[in-house]
C-alpha cells in the first residue's frame, strides 16, 4: 500500500497507461469543487470539506475511479453512480471524454454536501 505524504506523489505510483486519465480526473474535482481539500487518505487522493471526507480517486486496472463518500444519499438525475454500498458510491472514467458537464454538477454538488 502506497502512503505519500503529497498527493502529486501519489500520481508517480499509478500505472503509466492509466496516469493522464488520473491526472485529468484530479484536475477536474479541482476545478468543479475547488473549496475542498486535497489530501492522501487510505493511500489515495481524498477530498475533504467541512463535516469529512466528500470524494475521492482511486484507479484501478482499466480505469480510475472517482468516488463520492456520501453518494447514496446524493441528488443524481443524470444516474451516473455506481455502486450499492450503504454511502460509497463510484464513477467509473476511463478517459477525459467521461469527465461531462453532468459530472462536474455532480462533483460540485458533493462538495457543497447538497443530497
């Protein structure tokens, strides 16, 4: 398990195929949710704001997923969600082309903590 202290660092340790989707989806939950803060936790990219934990990056080996810690519960008209967890739910990007207006709506809705 990879523990580094800055999450740039952690982008050193994703497979090199799957980097630039990485990269982009950061710099996307950067654009659309930029009150939150950046950090490592649970050895991935977490996205923090008042109350905990709102989203997160973790790749995978075809894709990367951008999760929402508290999705269940989040507004999701354009049903992009995956997942059946009791919070967690994902979106699967598996290039730049899945980071669509629909996503930064839900991805600015989940930094404001709106369900």
């Amino acid at each position: 398990m990879r523990k580094p202290a800055l999450v740039a660092a952690d982008v050193a340790g994703v497979d090199p195929a799957l980097r630039p989707t990485f990269r982009a989806v950061r710099a996307f939950v950067r654009r659309h949710a930029p009150a939150l803060e950046e950090r490592i936790y649970m050895g991935m990219p977490c996205y923090w704001g008042d109350g905990g934990a709102r989203l997160y990056i973790a790749d995978h080996a075809k894709h990367v997923n951008l999760g929402f810690h508290r999705g269940a519960q989040l507004a999701d008209p354009d049903a992009l969600l995956e997942g059946t967890g009791k919070g967690l739910r994902h979106v699967k990007i598996r290039s730049k082309a899945d980071l669509t207006p629909a996503l930064a709506r839900l991805v600015a809705r989940a930094a404001r903590d709106e369900s």
